[in-house]
C-alpha cells in the first residue's frame, strides 16, 4: 500500500527520496522491520536486557539516577 503510495507521489520510482519516504511512512502506520543478521538481534536483545537489570538494580538502591542521597546526623 505504501509503496503504491509512493509510485503515485513520486514521478520516478525507486529513487533515494522515495525509498526514504516509504520507509517513514511504513513506520508512522506501526510497521516494524526486522533486523535481518543474527548477531544485530542478538545484540539489542542483550542491550534491553542489560538496561532493564539496570533500573532494577537502580530501583532496588533506592533513587533515581542523579539524586543526591541526604546525609543522615
């Protein structure tokens, strides 16, 4: 559909404009691409895992990044 879209907007297809075009617009309707390599998935699985046992970690100590603890007297 979008690329129906694009042929009718754009007067020559596939140029670099269009193809940008599709693609922002494929993702504005909720469109996801896939990554294709194995090792791309593998690593952005590991990085959402890596930061969501951060903010736990962060959670469990007590604060938010960047607040100062108060010094108890």
């Amino acid at each position: 559909m979008v690329v129906a879209q694009a042929k009718a907007k754009y007067a020559t297809y596939p140029n670099p404009g269009a193809s940008h075009w599709v693609h922002s617009r494929y993702e504005q309707l909720g469109g996801q691409f896939i990554e294709t390599y194995e090792s791309d998935r593998k690593m952005k699985i590991a990085v959402k895992k890596y930061e969501s046992a951060k903010k736990k970690h962060l959670e469990a100590k007590g604060g938010k990044k960047g607040e100062k603890k108060k010094d108890k007297k």
